[in-house]
C-alpha cells in the first residue's frame, strides 16, 4: 500500500475546514441565541468603539476547554480560528512524514524549517 500525499493533505484541508466552519458558524449562533459572549452583549461585540477594549486579548488557549464548556460563543469562533490556523500546519506535517517516507532529504529539511517558522510566529513573535 502506497501513501498517496496529495489525497491525505486533500482530505486533511477538507477536514479542517469543515470543523473550523462547524465551530464558528455555532459560535455565532451561540452569541445571537445569548445575545452576547464572555461577559459583553451583542451591542458591544457589534460595536467599533475602541474604548470597549472587545478584542482577542482576552481569549487564552487555557480558557478555551472551559468557555466551550459553558456554550461560550467566543470561544467557540476562537477554537473554529484555532482549527483554521492549524489546518495548514497539519499539511505541512503530512508532508513531512511524506518526505520522510521517501527519504527526501532537501524536502525534510525544507518541511521542518517551514514548520520552525510558522510555530515561530505563532508562539514567539507575538509575545516580542
């Protein structure tokens, strides 16, 4: 039996997106059935008013088991952006065991810088 690649990083992108969608189509549901999420109200999450200080700070990994827990809409979009970010990742990854698999040395090499550099920017720079 052959690892077919391009159907497993098909699959994993088809995957992906549908969980991402599921997840924040039923956090929008959530906020409009609530009529707000984490302690603001649909009028504040809808307003530009930047004094309201309604943004992603708020929204820690850590929190997320238990915002989804609490039928949390805004943790629900995060966890459905969460999916979304790491969709590609996991191409990427499947690549590598790919490349892996057929000892493809400058295409490891490459699939782990690229994997390097994509955690890089997720998890260090922001904190710069």
């Amino acid at each position: 039996m052959r690892f077919d690649r391009d159907l497993a990083i098909s699959y994993a992108l088809r995957v992906g997106v549908s969980i991402s969608m599921f997840f924040i189509i039923f956090g929008v549901l959530l906020i409009f059935i609530k009529n707000g999420g984490s302690g603001f109200t649909l009028a504040q999450i809808a307003s530009y008013n930047p004094q309201l200080k309604v943004n992603s700070r708020y929204i820690y990994l850590g929190l997320i088991p238990e915002g989804l827990v609490h039928l949390d809409g805004i943790f629900f979009i995060a966890t459905g952006l969460w999916v979304l970010v790491f969709t590609p990742i996991t191409s990427v990854i499947i690549a590598l065991i790919s490349f892996l698999l057929t000892k493809n040395r400058l295409y490891i090499a490459l699939s782990i810088i690229v994997l390097f550099n994509l955690f890089f920017a997720m998890l260090v720079i922001p904190h710069i």
